[in-house]
C-alpha cells in the first residue's frame, strides 16, 4: 500500500491536520480563528451567515469560533443597523495583531510540514495538488468544499517559495 499516491496523500494529510492543530493550539487559537480574522480584515464587517458563507465554515461550528474571538477580545458582535435580528461581526484592533500572529505560526507549521522540501518542489507539490483537486470537483468526484479550498489557499500563501492560486480564498 505505501507505495500508492492515495496512501500517501492520505498519511501527509493526517499529519498536517495534526501539525496544523497542535501549531495552533500551541497559542491558544484554532485554524478557523485565522480564517475568521483573516476575512474580516481583507474583506470587512460581515453578518454571522455572510461570513459563515464567504469562509465554508459551518454554522454549528462559527458560532463557536466566534464566542472564543469575542470573548479574548478579537471580534465585536452589533446589531444590524438594517436588520437588528441580525449581528455584525467587526474585527477589533486586538483581532488584526492576533491574525498577524496566527499567519505567521502558520508558516511556521508550513515549513515544518515541508521542510524536506525545496522552494520549487513546494510549488510544484501545490500546483500538483490543485491540479488533482479541480480535476475531480469538474468530473464530480468531489463535492466543492469552500472550508478545505480556504484550507489549501491558506497553506500555499504561507509556504515561502509558494505562490497562492488565489483559488479557493473567500
């Protein structure tokens, strides 16, 4: 088995799901923290369901990354001024170091993850992998997932040598 690309796709995956957990809650933070910061700083305010929608994150589970980012002071909750059963999600000053932060103990799990790695090679692996992936969302072997597309971007935009696709961002 260990010499089938599937296997070990499936193994490298297992290990960075950890490296990635345990890189961030080393700080106390989740991967979804970084996406959550990361898209109200780049694209603003947004209503729980907008944000829910624009970074794939399910509701059952933003609901809870957001209580810890209010809670340690990195998001404030506001009523709608257009709809007040509704809350907007605002960044804080807090929220913008902390995204600074968690980007870059990002990198630092990338390299850890790829150091065996040259600048080209890693390039070539996420070309690789993207290319794999798009090909089986066309042929419909693969449901679109907007939370593992973030999940990739995120990754091959904190690889130095690494260019992002700028698909899969949200």
């Amino acid at each position: 088995m260990d010499h089938l690309p599937s296997w070990l796709l499936t193994q490298t995956a297992a290990h960075a799901h950890r490296l990635v957990g345990d890189g961030f809650a080393a700080v106390g933070a989740r991967g979804y923290h970084l996406r959550l910061l990361r898209s109200l700083a780049t694209e603003g305010a947004a209503s729980q369901a907008d944000l829910g929608r624009r970074t794939g994150i399910h509701l059952s589970d933003l609901v809870g990354a957001l209580n810890e980012l209010e809670t340690g002071g990195f998001v404030a909750r506001s009523p709608d001024p257009a709809d007040r059963r509704r809350n907007v999600i605002t960044i804080t000053d807090d929220g913008l170091t902390r995204a600074v932060q968690l980007a870059e103990r990002a990198a630092q799990v990338q390299e850890e993850l790829l150091a065996p790695l040259a600048a080209d090679e890693r390039e070539e692996l996420s070309r690789l992998l993207w290319r794999l992936l798009e090909h089986h969302r066309r042929v419909g072997s693969v449901t679109p997932d907007p939370e593992a597309a973030g999940k990739m971007s995120e990754v091959a935009g904190s690889i130095p040598g690494v260019r992002s696709t700028g698909r899969g961002t949200r």
